[in-house]
C-alpha cells in the first residue's frame, strides 16, 4: 500500500471547506487542521503508488490551496 503526509497552506479563511472537499477526494484517509507553519494535514493512503500520485494531483489542483507540502511513506522501514 502507499502512503503519503501532505502538508498544506491554503488561503486565509477557506480551511473549513478546503477540508471538507479534501475528505471527499478517494483516498484521502484522514484531514486535519493544524497550528502553525501549515494550515491542514492530509494523510493519502492508495494500493498502488499510481492511484497515490492522482490523489496527490487532484488535492494539489484545489483552487484554494497555496501550497503544499508531500512526503511519500517509505513501505515497511521502522517495522
């Protein structure tokens, strides 16, 4: 399975709906908004690393989205 963290900044004050039409993109597992440098947190999850690739893409391309930030999970280091 892969697995991706996005790290997102997106434009002031549209957080709410960013997440809400980020949890509508298959794949997406889990979105979250945070303190800090970054505004939400995105984890992906896709059998293969081409299904992840278009997740990434589709939640890159929200209009609302300023930038982000993507770290690909590395498969079975640390187990």
């Amino acid at each position: 399975m892969a697995e991706a963290y996005i790290l997102i900044n997106c434009e002031l004050g549209s957080e709410d709906g960013v997440i809400k039409d980020l949890k509508a993109i298959s794949g997406v597992a889990d979105v979250k908004g945070v303190f800090g440098v970054y505004d939400i947190i995105t984890r992906v999850k896709a059998a293969t690393e081409e299904e992840l690739k278009k997740a990434v893409g589709k939640i890159r391309s929200h209009g609302s989205i300023k930038s982000s930030l993507t770290m690909v999970v590395i498969e079975g280091q640390g187990e």
